[in-house]
C-alpha cells in the first residue's frame, strides 16, 4: 500500500546469527549443558554482583580485572561449599608443589606529603 514499496533492513550479521541459531538447533543438549555448567558464574557475576562493563581499558588490564573478579567468586563458591573453618585449616595445611626460592618484601608508601602515616606493606614469598 505504500508508494515507495516495502523496506527490509538486514543486520550485516545475520548470516552468522542464522549460522549460530542452526548449530544451536542441532546441538541442543550440548548447548543445554554449557547453559548448566558455565553460563551460571557469568550471571552471577554480571546480575547479582553488578560488574556488568570492566573498569580498565587494555587488553592485559581486563584481563587481570577478569582474573581478580573470578579469584573473589572462587573464593566465595570455596566458602559456601566448605564453610570458612575448614576454608582456612585447608588453606593454612596446604603445601604447596612450589619450592620457595627466596622471599621479599615490598614496602611501597602512599601520599606520603599529605599522610605520613599511611603505609602499605605487601609481603611475598615466591
């Protein structure tokens, strides 16, 4: 009914969307189980802890942005399964297959001009 006629707009990915919903259809149940075993974490992380867009730019900076947000929910789903008692008797019985070669401190202080009483002191055992 329209003098020009009819308009279809197409995503320039909507050849690799129909790709993606074909092998979805035929792998169903291999879908199904990634959904059970992997695709929880990234809800939880993303919904209930709201870390929905990274903090950094760079490749090498999310990535350890990543890493650090995937030790906590480690961590916590460790606390939730052992209970923290048992947690810390494990983590403080642990030997690690790692020999210590040597062991350093690094003492780094911050607004030292304004706060001379504020220090940061990070021990290591490598």
């Amino acid at each position: 009914s329209r003098k020009g006629g009819r308009e279809v707009d197409r995503s320039e990915f909507a050849d690799a969307v129909s790709e993606n919903n074909e092998r979805y259809k035929a792998n169903a149940q291999l879908y199904r189980k990634r959904q059970e075993i992997n695709e929880h974490i990234f809800g939880t992380i993303k919904r209930q802890w709201g870390y929905n867009h990274t903090n950094l730019m760079g490749l090498e900076k999310v990535n350890g942005e990543h890493s650090l947000i995937m030790l906590v929910y480690n961590i916590k789903r460790a606390m939730n399964i052992l209970g923290v008692p048992d947690l810390i008797a494990k983590l403080k019985n642990w030997k690690s297959p790692y020999k210590a070669k040597s062991c350093f401190v690094l003492e780094t202080t911050y607004f030292k001009p304004v706060f001379p009483y504020v220090k940061n002191t990070l021990s290591i055992a490598a």
